[in-house]
C-alpha cells in the first residue's frame, strides 16, 4: 500500500492534539497542540480540520490514522478512538493504536533537540493514576519497549526501579521521585503530556493492523452502572 498522509490524533489526557504527515517526505505539513484537562469532544474535530486546511489537504488524501488507545482518562480515551474509528471506516483506511506511555516515552526519543546527545538511558514512561498508583512501561535507549503497559502502586514502583539508571518522563514522574528519589534517576524535561506529531511518526513505522485498535485502560472505571437489586423483606436469618 503507497502511504500518502498519515493523520495523528491523541485525546486521552490533558492535552488534545492532531498532526498531519507525509510519509515519503518524512514531514508534519500542519499540527495543533492545546493543554487542556477537559473538552476534548468539542475540540477534537474543529483541530482536525484546521490541520486539513493550513496543510491543504482532504481527508480523501488521509491512508491511515493514528490514536492514542490509553492509559489516560476514560472519556478521553472513548473520544479518540471514536473519532478515529469512525474515520478509519468512512475512508476504508488502517487505525494504527499507539499506548500512550510509548507516545510520551517518544517525547525524550523522538522529541529533543537533534543536536543534543541521543539519551544515555532507558526511559520510564510514568502517568499519575491517583490512588496511589502510577502508569508504568519501561523503554530502552532507541525506544524498543522493555515491558508492557501496566498498573502499579507508586511505592512498589520505588522499590522495583530504584536500582535503575533511568530517564523519568511523564506526569507519574514527579510522584516517583517525591515518593522516594533514587541516585540513578533523571527527571526528563521533555513535555508530559503525549504529541500528534510524535505519534505520527511512531505509529508511521508500524505494520498496517487487522482489526481497530481498542482502548487500553490498565483498571476498571470509577463509576459503576446502578444493579437492579430486590428489595429486602425482614424475615427470618438465613441457615448457615
């Protein structure tokens, strides 16, 4: 399949952002990033199409589309995948799934200066999940992950990674450190939150998938729908 523009999207925490790519060239032709820790339903759609405008392009000229499935909030992570789920069937195109962790892990691989030495450790790619837990997946230098997504509580992760060199990247990382600093770990400066742009080119050298990409949550939503229970009737205790 000749790739003709590739269209990033990433929805699942506080920032929205969409990129447009051409691949063949190796270059973003327009991008927007907006911080924002709510309405990305009603900002997802009007960036898209600014992107398609400034690059002058139609989204007939859109081959695949990219999406960050998760971890990040949970309406957040819905209205990416909508979006980009509904477009992939409209243009008959690939969804290319990205986890948001490797999307943030490229913010030091991928993001930096191009003059600046390439990274001298492997990255922990962090997000704060509350409660006491954290987001977590190892990369190596290059960005080849060493360990998939996972949920872990923020003291077991002191523990685990004390012993690590590490480059610590994302939201989770200040909550690491302040949990307990290790002499081996560098706190990245690279931006928290995940970049359409950097996500293009991820997901750019990735196969062509079989199915749609489906959201990767690590735990259960807070909120749980209402159960139909039966009333209960005083009566006597139930036998043992």
């Amino acid at each position: 399949m000749i790739l003709s523009r590739l269209l990033a999207i990433d929805t699942t925490t506080g920032a929205c952002s969409a990129a447009l790519y051409e691949p063949a060239a190796g270059t973003i032709e327009a991008a927007r990033y907006r911080a924002m820790p709510r309405g990305h339903a009603e900002a997802l759609a009007p960036m898209v199409a600014e992107v398609m405008d400034e690059a002058g392009a139609a989204m007939r000229d859109v081959s695949r589309v990219a999406v960050t499935v998760g971890p990040g909030t949970f309406t957040g992570c819905r209205i990416g995948l909508a979006f980009a789920r509904a477009l992939g069937a409209a243009l008959g195109c690939p969804v290319i799934g990205v986890s948001t962790l490797r999307a943030i892990a490229a913010n030091v691989f991928l993001g930096g200066d191009p003059d600046a030495p390439p990274v001298a450790s492997d990255i922990a790619a962090l997000m704060d999940a509350r409660r006491g837990e954290l987001y977590l997946q190892l990369f190596a230098q290059g960005g080849a992950p060493r360990t998939a997504p996972r949920l872990i509580k923020v003291l077991d992760a002191v523990e685990e990674l004390g012993g690590e060199g590490l480059m610590l990247a994302g939201t989770g990382a200040d909550v690491l450190i302040n949990a307990g600093a290790a002499p081996g770990w560098t706190r990245a400066a690279a931006p928290d939150f995940p970049d359409a742009r950097l996500i293009a080119r991820l997901a750019a050298a990735m196969p062509d998938p079989d199915t749609m990409p489906e959201p990767l949550y690590l735990r259960a939503p807070d909120a749980k729908l209402p159960q139909n229970k039966p009333q209960l009737r005083a009566g006597p205790a139930p036998l043992a």
